[in-house]
C-alpha cells in the first residue's frame, strides 16, 4: 500500500522571501531597461531579429 501525503494548497512563503524577489526583479528589470536605453539601434535590431530565426517565428 502506498501512503500518500497532501501538501497545502499554498506554501508558505516569508515577507522577507517576498520582499527579496521584489527587488531582485526591479533590479533585473532596471538593468535591462538601462542597457536597451544606451544599446545601438542596430544592436536592438539584430539581436531581436536573430531571436526571431533561432525560435523559428517568422520575421519577414
């Protein structure tokens, strides 16, 4: 016979957990606005358009 065990239906997860991941992700966010900001037209361009190839999306 195989016991089972039921987990909550949500973890629970510490204010300071949350607080953590809330500035890791404005940072993160933060850091790529201000590299695309500086970054060459031409940069943007490539590097979205090989996004597009390698993911197989059409692009043209």
């Amino acid at each position: 016979m195989l016991a089972t065990q039921s987990l909550p239906a949500t973890l629970p997860v510490s204010t300071s957990t949350r607080l953590a991941t809330a500035v890791f992700a404005g940072a993160f966010g933060a850091m790529l606005l201000y590299f695309a900001a500086f970054a060459h037209a031409d940069i943007l361009h490539n590097g979205t358009h090989d996004t597009r190839h390698a993911i197989v999306a059409p692009c043209h």
